[in-house]
C-alpha cells in the first residue's frame, strides 16, 4: 500500500481526494482479510474430499468415486482459470483507475 501511494506523483497527490486513498487501503485489507478467512478452509479440503470418495466408494462403489474424483478436478480445474481471468482484468482495471 505505501509503494502505491509513494509513486503517485505531485500532480497525482493534488487530485488524489481520501475517496480514492480509502479506496485502495480497502482493497489491500480485503486481500488480507480473504487470506485469513480462507486458510482453514485450504488446510481442511483435502481431507473432506478424501472422506467424501471413501464414503462415496463404499456406498456405491469406485466408478462412482471416480466420476465424483473428475467432477472435483475439473471444478478446481476451472475456478483457477477462472482466477487467471479475474486477476488479469483486476489488473488492467487497476493501471486504468490508479
């Protein structure tokens, strides 16, 4: 956040109102805040996954185990492209605004 506000120039500084430096420290504690609050949920997901094949296989067998495997992977395959997406429009729309 402080390299942020330490290469915005004088002229830049002048026009900057406290809207827009609120703006930017919002959004830095939000990234914070999101790192935190997923971090549980980071360490305890492969272990949920693995309970739920091993219910799931001895319920109703491995071909159905897998399918549910494949349908897993191909989610987390998606919301990390989906990432790479967001995170590239994230960044144009920040050079634009900053």
């Amino acid at each position: 956040m402080y390299h942020k506000i330490s290469k915005l120039s004088t002229k830049s500084l002048t026009e900057t109102n406290s809207g827009k430096l609120i703006t930017i420290i919002s959004g830095d504690m939000f990234n914070v805040e999101r790192i935190t609050s997923v971090f549980a949920i980071l360490i305890a997901c492969p272990f949920v996954v693995l309970l739920c094949l091993v219910y799931v296989t001895i319920n109703s067998g491995i071909i159905y185990a897998a399918f549910l495997l494949a349908v897993f992977l191909l989610c987390a395959f998606g919301q990390y492209l989906s990432n790479i997406f967001t995170r590239r429009y994230k960044a144009k729309e920040a050079y634009l605004s900053d």
